[in-house]
C-alpha cells in the first residue's frame, strides 16, 4: 500500500488568512532629492519619490546634500525634511530621530486613497479585461460637480503639477462613482509621478467596478449549468518534490465521471481538465478567473477539482502547480488566500457550491520541513461557508493510492464510484450529498483498514441531489473486480478542444482560428514576429462576441507568461543555472506581450520591470537598474525576487551594507529561497565577516541541500580559512550534487596543487576544462600548475589559449606577461601589459609590471640608466615585498 499525500479538490478553496485590510495613508512625498523611503517591517531603503504615500510607521531619511518635502494629512502640513535628518511618521504625529523638520506650513488639499500597506501583485493579476476587451471601455460618464471637487479643479487649473490636488481629484472622483473619470485620473497621475506605484492598484480596483462583468450579464449560457476546472499533477519538474503516481489518473476519472450522463454531460465549453505539465501557474489561474468572471451565473455550479501536492508554511496554504520551487512558493505556487480573496470577490454570482478534499498533511514537501496544516486550513474554512463537501482523511492519517485500487487513490475511486451510483443503497434512484458521504466513509476505511477515514466538511444542503440514476453513468472498469457491464456505457465523450465551435462562422473566421491555434503552437507569440498569435487574434477580437473571444485572449497571455515564467524559474535556482542578459531580455518581452492582453495586471508589470532591471545590470547600469528594480518592489512589495536583484546590484557596487538589508528583505519574504542567503553570505565574505559567512552558506545548504554551487562556495572560503579538510569534502560533494558542473573541479584541484597531489590536481583541472573551455579559472589555475614544476611552456601554451577564449581574464594576461618576460620576449610581455592597462588605465600592478619588463629589456640593450629610470618606478608601484626585494636587487646590479 502506498501512503499518498495529495490535495484533492472539487470546487472552493478559501484560506484561513484574513484578507489585507486597506488603509488610509498619512502622508505623501511631494517632491525629493535624493532622500529614502523605508516601509515599516522592510529593512532596504528605497529613494523616495515624488508620489510615494507614508503609511504610519513608514520613515524618510536624507544625506547631507538630501531634502524631501511631504504632506502630512493627520495634521493638515506640508513639511520638509532638511539635510541629514531621519523622520518616522505615527497615525498623528511625526516623530523626528534625526536633523529636523522645516518650512512647515498648512495646506487645504490632503485627501489620500484608501490603499493596502504591502502589496500583492497576484491579486490584481486579471481585471476588467477578463470581462470587457481592452477598448471596449466605451464613453466615461460625466464627472459629479461637488464643492470640493470644484476647489480641486481650481487648484489644479492654478497649478498643473500640484501632485496632491491630482491625487484628491483621483479619490473623489472614484468616491462619487465616477470611475471613468477617476480612472483616467489615476492614469495621468501614473505617467506624471512615477512614483505613484500605487496607481496601478487603484486602476485595477476602479477598472474591475466599471466592467461590472458585462459580459457574462448579457451573453452568458443558460442558467442550471455546471462549470469544472480538473487539475491533476503527478509530475513535478523540481525533482526535491516527491512524485506522485496516480494524480492525474484521478482527475481524469473525474473527468470521465463529469462528461457522462450521469455527471452532467459536461461539454468541452464547461470542463477543462489540465494533467502534469499543463497545469501551470499561470494557466490555472487563468481558468480560475475565466470560470468565475465569464461563464458561471447565480443557477449554476462551480466545481474545481485538484489533484496533486499542498502544502502550508506558516499559516499560509499553497496549492503546487507542475512548475512550483519549494523554495519560493509565492512566485511559483497558487497561494489559497489568493483563491480565497478571489472567491469572495466572484462567488456571489455562483449558486451552489460542493467541496471535496484529499489533504495533504505531510511534514515535508521539497525542503519545507514541519508541521503542514492544508488540512485544517481547508476544514476550517469550509466550515465558516456555504459549503457541502468531505475530507479525505483525519489530519493525522496519511490518504494512500496503488494499483490495488484500480491504480487511484481510495478517496478518489470510491468519490467516483458514489456518484456514479453506487451510494445508492436503498433504491431511490439519486444520489444526495448525504449518502454519498455515507458511502465513501465506510468504502474507504475498509479498504484501508481503518487506516484512513473521511469526513464531511462544510454546512450545505446534506440533501443536495448530485447524480440521477435515469441518466447513464461511465462503465465500472475503474473499479477492481467490476466489469463495465454493470453500468450502461456513456456516450463516447468528445475529445477536449480548447478552440471555439466555428460552424456558423464563415471561412475567414475559421481561417483565422485555425492560424492562431498554429501560431500558438509554433511559440510564434511576440507581436512584431511573422505569422504572431497577435496577428490573427486581432481577426477574431473583430469577429468574435466577447465571451467567446476572451478566453483565445487569455490562451495567448499565458503562453507568454509560461515563457516569462520559465526565466523566473532558472532565477529563483541561483547559480546553479543562471539565466544569461539575453533570458531576462526575452522574458521582458513575453510579460510586456501579455501586458497587451491584461494591461491591468500589477503581476506582470512587476515581472516586466524585474526583468529590464536585471537586463540593465548586466550592463552595469545601476542608476537604471535599481530603479526598476525598486518599482517591481514597490508594485510586488510581497514577493522576494525583486529584494534579492537589489541586493546583487548593491554587492556589485561594493555596497555591502544595502546588500545585506536587501538580502534579508528577501529571505523575510522566502525563508526557504537558498539564494538570497548564499548573496548574504557572499556579502559577508567580501566584508571579511568570514565566521557570518559560514553561516549564511550552512543556513543555505539547510534549507536546500541539493545545489552544488552553494557547497562550492563554502569549499572556497574554508580553503581561504586554511580549512583544508573541510574545503575538500564540500568540493566533493558539491561534485556529487552536479558532476557536470566545473567549479568544484578546480577548488578541488587548487587543494591538491598546495598539498603536492600534482597529477590529481592536473587531472581536476582539466576535467574543468573538459565541462566548460570558457571557464577562466580552470585553465589559468593549471597554467599556474604548470608554471610551479618549471614547465613554462606548457604553461605559456595554456595561458595563450585561455586568453584567446578569455580576452579580458587580466590574471593569465599578467601571468602570462611575467612568463615572457622571465623568457627574454620582451615585447610579448609588454602587450600583455599594454592590454589590461588599456581596459583598467588605473590597475597599479599591470603598470608596476610594464615599467619593471622595460628595465628588464633596456638593462638587455646595456641602456642602464634608462633601466635604472624603469626599476625605480616600478619599485614606487610594487606592493608585495618579493617585488619590491626583486627590484632592488636589480638596482644594486
């Protein structure tokens, strides 16, 4: 028997985290030079722009050459924040720790926005255009004339840049219920202050009243359907989450169960089923969201169906998609309190709803370790709704599968088997909630042998009719020791197609969806690309009545997204495969494509301006970088990645400071994200901080002991401590973890060097070599091997090489200098020198080098003096003791 740990879900999840309450900011930055923004419970300053809001605990801090003035709404002033001073704002009054305020003077207009502290982005993912195309917005309706209003619009048409007339006139406006309006408002105020990143918040929230779901109001289907979502994941792409076997076989039986008869006859047009790579992150939130805005009205039902792994971390439930990272469950798990926020927005326009669950209650799911309560955060919301439904298993039971239940789980082979007929048990012909949760407890704790019991959730309709025996249900063949003659066969259910019915379309439009679907397939999805998705959706957006367009919209933007995400994913794993600038440039062109679609998504704006930061930090545009970077953590203030970017920008700028806020800021976020904490550790290891080093590389390997490159970097700051024995091991393990990888081959190899093991470290290096020929280290690392049992040759051979792969690797350039030179080649050394200096004009060493190679090739011509001129200013350059011994050794001679 097979112990089973998977979420099984038919219709709502909710999560046990309240939703963020909005609140009303105290203040607002009017204008800044160059001060900084904390958020209360953040650690990195942001630069404080023109736009920002102040929420109570928030601080601004300046420099010595800084200033921010700012509106403080409690008390109805404008301040400003002078030079070198540091000001925390209260829910009354502020409070200065530092420098002091100036310029204090009332003002008339302070008038904020009710906004949430710390925003998500997931949450404001899809909006008005799952419901209205985008241009469908028709005409805005006039704006309210109010007193107030009329003294905002004076102030404006006194002033046009004063930002907080802009932002009362946005307020009152969304206030008065005019959204068009209020929306065009917030739009200006977006482009004009950047800092405004809140905006995007409110366009979202403003666009989603106006649409009002027009679309399904007016076109949708004929009330008493049932509308499914069936997800069903065996196979995980991150292999440290254990695989399951029958997953998707559940889900197909549900499936099956649903086309029949007997299950409602479901078409193509109100069943999705997705199984192991389909059921992405992106794609199921978008048949969430299309399920619930489109297509289901008050007479239906809704039902979503999960199979596959949960789990919990901290009070926080997630369901697992195929691509989900333990390590980063935000980024790439389907977190319930998302479900949950949009299922209260949603499910007033739902009628009935039934629930069931196969919980997931194991301790460990990839490296989370502990207590997992997806069990009980889904009892215990069931409970608190409308709901009829049944847990699989206790909270302290494990729920098994195997092929002794007809390759299935148990729960879910007798959930079928019960509505199929089955718990039928005294012939009336239905089947009810109430015997069907009769039935699949006692079926399921016999066949396990009381080692597993269900139980019913929720406070619905017991007596809810869920199957009519008149109609034909699926043959029992998925039942062991059931014939399928014991159930009338089901009509053959139609294969599932995502298009849309096209016969009374004419042929263009059949053309054009044909075209699209190829398009789609081929990855051709980027609007300026021949033959694009783009192109032929624009046909259809022409052609098509809304509700049937959408969803072809909606295919499109996650195809994008999918591409994006699959950057994020190769990010979110360190170095252990890093994305190039060219995967970044490409993933920002995929969420700017999809932005087309859903240009209210506060999700894919963030992931968008990640992306161009990261682009720009490979080009060491950090002013760019970190502004963009900063906005996609502002826009995402919950999510990790966009701290941890911030963080490698401040390392590579030598600010080990900042590097260290960002870093924790992201491991905050994502305790058990590994990178961020190998970044920390990094930063302390340049900062000579070596023992907190050991530390953050230990704390990463915890918590996911599976990438080399941490273990790789630990082995090199043991071996710089002396550590030798220690180093050794974790080099070899990390080539245990990533045998392909060529790092650990030359720290192993540079350990033998030092300890004699010559032939070991010869082989080491070259088996570097052999995995990457671009990998500098490893050939200038045997060169130096080479060089050390005087075979100069071969180690001018090998650095020649590795120079013409690596032009601008400057340590086999001096080596190789000091090589010709130590040979007589003069003029060869002095080119090596003459080439670093000419990328790094400044680097005293190369000059030291050049000077001291001239003294060596006029005291060759018999030019002493001009030789004696040459060693003295090498000797000025020189900075070890062998050098400057070596030069003035020359100087007597």
């Amino acid at each position: 028997m097979y112990a089973r740990r998977i979420v099984l879900l038919l219709v709502s999840i909710y999560a046990l985290a309240q939703s963020r309450n909005p609140e009303l900011p105290v203040g607002l930055v009017v204008s800044s030079q160059g001060a900084s923004l904390i958020r209360a419970g953040t650690n990195l300053p942001l630069e404080a722009l023109p736009g920002n809001v102040l929420f109570a605990g928030d601080s601004l801090t300046s420099g010595d050459h800084e200033s921010a003035v700012f509106l403080f709404c409690p008390t109805g002033t404008s301040q400003q924040l002078a030079e070198a001073g540091a000001v925390v704002a209260g829910s009354r009054q502020l409070r200065v720790t530092k420098g002091r305020l100036v310029n204090q003077a009332p003002t008339a207009i302070c008038t904020l926005p009710l906004l949430v502290r710390q925003s998500n982005a997931a949450e404001e993912d899809y909006g008005a255009s799952l419901e209205v195309p985008p241009g469908d917005a028709g005409q805005p309706p006039p704006s309210s004339a109010t007193q107030d209003l009329a003294a905002v619009d004076a102030a404006i048409a006194h002033n046009g840049d004063d930002l907080a007339a802009h932002v009362a006139r946005a307020v009152m406006l969304e206030n008065s219920g005019s959204s068009a309006d209020a929306l065009a408002e917030y739009q200006r105020i977006q482009a004009k202050w950047p800092g405004a990143d809140w905006t995007g918040s409110r366009e979202f929230e403003v666009g989603q009243a106006r649409s009002a779901s027009p679309v399904k109001s007016s076109t949708a289907a004929p009330q008493g359907r049932t509308y499914a979502l069936i997800v069903g994941i065996s196979a995980y792409r991150d292999k440290s989450i254990r695989q399951l076997q029958f997953a998707h076989k559940d889900a197909e039986l549900f499936a099956r169960h649903l086309r029949s008869p007997r299950g409602g006859g479901l078409t193509d047009d109100e069943l999705t089923l997705l199984t192991d790579e389909k059921a992405t992150l992106a794609e199921i939130r978008n048949r969430i969201n299309i399920l619930l805005a489109l297509k289901a009205g008050k007479g239906d039902t809704v039902a979503l169906f999960f199979a596959g792994h949960g789990t919990s971390m901290g009070d926080d439930g997630y369901i697992l998609t195929t691509e989900s990272d333990p390590q980063h469950l935000k980024e790439t798990a389907l977190p319930m309190k998302e479900v949950q926020d949009l299922f209260q927005k949603k499910l007033s326009s739902v009628g009935r709803v039934v629930l069931y669950v196969d919980v997931c209650h194991a301790g460990m799911i990839g490296t989370i370790r502990g207590e997992n309560k997806i069990d009980d955060i889904v009892y215990s919301v069931a409970h608190r709704n409308q709901i009829f439904g049944m847990l699989a298993n206790r909270s302290n039971e494990d729920a098994y599968e195997g092929p002794q239940y007809g390759g299935h789980g148990v729960f879910s082979l007798y959930l079928v088997d019960a509505l199929n007929g089955a718990a039928d048990e005294y012939g009336k012909g239905v089947v009810d909630a109430a015997a069907v949760s009769l039935f699949v407890q006692g079926q399921v704790v016999k066949a396990t042998k009381a080692k597993q019991t269900p139980k019913e959730l929720g406070n619905g309709d017991s007596s809810m009719i869920l199957a009519d025996l008149k109609n034909a249900g699926i043959p029992t063949d998925f039942l062991p020791g059931h014939t399928p003659e014991l159930v009338a066969d089901a009509a053959p259910a139609e294969p599932e197609s995502r298009g849309i019915t096209t016969g009374a379309q004419d042929r263009s439009h059949a053309q054009a969806l044909r075209n699209f679907e190829e398009a789609l397939q081929a990855g051709r999805l980027l609007p300026n690309v021949d033959g694009s998705a783009f192109t032929y959706l624009r046909t259809l957006r022409d052609n098509l009545p809304a509700r049937e367009y959408i969803p072809q919209a909606n295919r499109l933007r996650v195809a994008l997204e999918n591409r994006g995400q699959r950057v994020l994913l190769d990010y979110l794993k360190g170095d252990e495969s890093p994305p190039t600038q060219a995967d970044f440039r490409a993933a920002a062109s995929f969420f700017e494509a999809a932005r087309l679609l859903t240009p209210e998504s506060q999700l894919l704006r963030a992931r968008e301006d990640f992306c161009e930061g990261r682009v720009s930090l490979y080009d060491k545009d950090f002013v760019a970088g970190v502004g963009m970077l900063e906005r996609a953590a502002r826009v995402d203030a919950e999510s990790a990645y966009a701290y941890n970017a911030l963080g490698i920008a401040y390392l590579e700028q030598a600010r080990y400071g900042y590097a260290e806020l960002a870093f924790r800021d992201a491991i905050e976020r994502a305790p058990y994200w590994a990178y961020p904490r190998y970044n920390l550790a990094l930063t302390f290891a340049e900062e000579g901080s070596y023992g907190s080093a050991e530390r953050e590389y230990r704390g990463a390997i915890r918590v996911a002991p599976g990438y080399a490159y941490v273990h790789y970097s630990l082995g090199v700051l043991l071996h710089k401590l002396g550590r030798k024995s220690e180093a050794e091991q974790e080099y070899r393990t990390a080539i245990a973890k990533n045998a392909d990888r060529p790092e650990p081959y030359v720290g192993l190899g540079a350990l033998q060097a030092s300890g004699g093991k010559r032939s070991d470290a010869e082989r080491n290096y070259q088996t570097a070599i052999r995995l990457n020929p671009k990998l500098a280290a490893a050939a200038h690392d045997l060169g130096l091997l080479y060089a050390s049992e005087k075979k100069p040759d071969q180690a001018i051979k090998t650095w020649e090489g590795n120079i013409a792969i690596n032009r601008d690797f400057v340590p086999s350039r001096m080596s190789l200098g000091k090589a010709y030179r130590d040979s007589g080649r003069f003029d060869l050394a002095l080119a090596q020198y003459q080439a670093v200096l000419a990328a790094a004009p400044k680097y005293a060493a190369a000059s030291m080098e050049l000077h001291h190679t001239q003294g060596d090739q006029y005291r060759q011509k018999g030019q002493m003096d001009s030789a004696r001129l040459e060693y003295l200013t090498a000797l000025s350059l020189a900075a070890s003791d062998s050098d400057r011994k070596a030069l003035r050794d020359k100087l007597r001679k």
